[in-house]
C-alpha cells in the first residue's frame, strides 16, 4: 500500500471517557468505594453486553440505557440498585450541564502526536449531542483531526451507512483508503463495513474473541499495527470486513439502517505536557 489509509475515530471509549474523579467522588458520598479499574471494566463489560443482545437479536437496541448511561454502568459493576438510580440521576443532571465523557488519557495524547508526525491525516465520526466539538477542544485534541462529524448535527446516526457517506464525501476521500477505529462492534464496525470501509474494534479486555475481525487493546497498538498493514495488506483485506466474513452476523442486510441511541463516553485526565495535544 502506497499510501496511508485515512484514520477515521470513534469518540466515546476510544479517545474519551467518562469523568471517573466525578463518579467515584459522588459514590462516596453514598458510602461506595469505587476505583478508576472498576469503572473502566465496568464500561467495557456494559458495551459488551449490548453487542451480545445484538448478536443474539440481531439488532443494536434502540435505547440501550433506558435509566440513563451511569445507572447502567453502576449496576454492571454490582451497585445495588437503589444507589445506583440515585447516583446515576446526579449523574444525568451534570451531564445536562456539562458532558459526563470531558476527558482522557495520556496516552491518547502520545498516539494521536506519533499519528500525525507519521502524516497520517485523522477525522472523527461520534454518535454525540452537539457538544463532542467542544469537548475535543477543550481536551486539546481538536488539532489532530481534519473534521469533527457528529450525530446530533448531521441528523444521522452510525451504524446507518449516510454518516459515514456524508463524512468521506466531505472529505473526499474514498471508503477503500480509509479505515474507521471504535469500540461498539454492532455499531462502529457494522456501520463502516457497510459503508465499505474496513474497520478495527478496540477492545481492552479481549472480551471479544469470538467475534471475527481485528480487535486491538487500544488505540495505542496502532503504531505497531498500521505498518504491518500497509505493507501487507491482502493479509488483512478480509479480517477488516467481519461483516462480509458472515452474511448472517447481527443480521446485517435487516440491520442497514437501524436507528442507534447518541453514543456516550468515558475517564479523566490533565493534559500532561506542552510537547502534547494543541498549541
């Protein structure tokens, strides 16, 4: 491969998360000892659960967290639920002033600073309201990324393949150069594969060893990975589609154009060092 494949980013569980000090904080005011492992496992457990509906249903449910992403999340981590709704509507109540899913890791940083000084050019593609911009801004991680395409703005949601259309057309690129990067398999790597584009699925706690594909622990492996890729890529053409592997995975033709709930996101970090993020 001669050129580099464009990098297209998920947002929430694979650049930011949710604001884990925030929680673990107003859990203790409840007598509930929570840690940043608990909550990051938590996370990962409650998306994996949801893509397991969707293989078994074969449909990504439309409204995941019926009592909101915090209680959904308290409760896979084994919080009984009366503490869990309390905190999770302390939770919503924050969120619908400030996003719960404002920060991140360092290592994003690291990576997303290798990325582009390999000239790897980078948009964002988010199930998010209007304000994943801003949090990007905020985070100094806007300055890596051409574009930001956000649900909530465009009027459509992944996996429906027209927000993926929209973005490549506006970026003129084309679906065969560019590969698309997130965590939820049944939205993020469907949504891509039917847009013709490959995808890779991150998944940090290997949960998903069965589903078929390219699951990395993070975004971080991608400096290992990409090289190989462009170097070989007939070895990874067919891994990268999981949904042409299986005609049948998550129903796919019935499942074109599910509609998804807005994406959310999670954990906490300072921005660690001047050489990093925008300037």
């Amino acid at each position: 491969m001669e050129n580099k494949p464009y990098l297209l980013f998920d947002a929430g569980g694979t650049l930011v998360f949710p604001d884990q000090t925030f929680l673990i904080e107003i859990a203790r005011e409840y007598d509930i000892e929570l840690n940043d492992t608990q909550l990051f496992h938590g996370y990962y457990y409650l998306i994996y659960n949801l893509d397991q509906q969707a293989n078994k249903f074969g449909y990504f449910p439309h409204n995941p967290w019926p009592n909101g992403y915090t209680y959904s999340l308290l409760r896979t981590i084994g919080i009984q639920e009366s503490k869990a709704r309390i905190l999770g509507e302390i939770a919503n109540r924050r969120h619908k002033v400030k996003s719960l899913w404002t920060f991140t890791f360092p290592w994003v940083y690291e990576i997303l600073t290798y990325l582009k000084d390999e000239g790897y050019r980078m948009s964002v593609i988010s199930n998010s309201d209007g304000r994943i911009g801003q949090v990007l801004r905020d985070l100094d991680l806007d300055c890596y990324f051409d574009e930001v395409f956000a649900s909530h703005t465009l009027g459509v949601e992944k996996p429906k393949t027209a927000i993926y259309e929209i973005a490549l057309h506006r970026l003129n690129v084309s679906p065969v150069d560019a590969l698309y990067i997130g965590d939820v398999f049944a939205v993020d790597t469907k949504g891509a594969n039917l847009a013709g584009m490959g995808a890779i699925h991150i998944d940090p706690l290997g949960l998903y060893v069965s589903f078929p594909g390219i699951h990395l622990e993070n975004i971080t492996w991608l400096d290992k990975w990409l090289p190989i890729y462009q170097n070989y890529p007939e070895f990874f053409a067919t891994n990268l589609f999981p949904y042409k592997m299986d005609s049948n995975l998550f129903l796919l033709e019935k499942y074109r154009n599910y509609p998804v709930s807005r994406e959310n996101t999670f954990e906490a970090y300072s921005i660690p060092s001047s050489s990093l993020g925008c300037l």
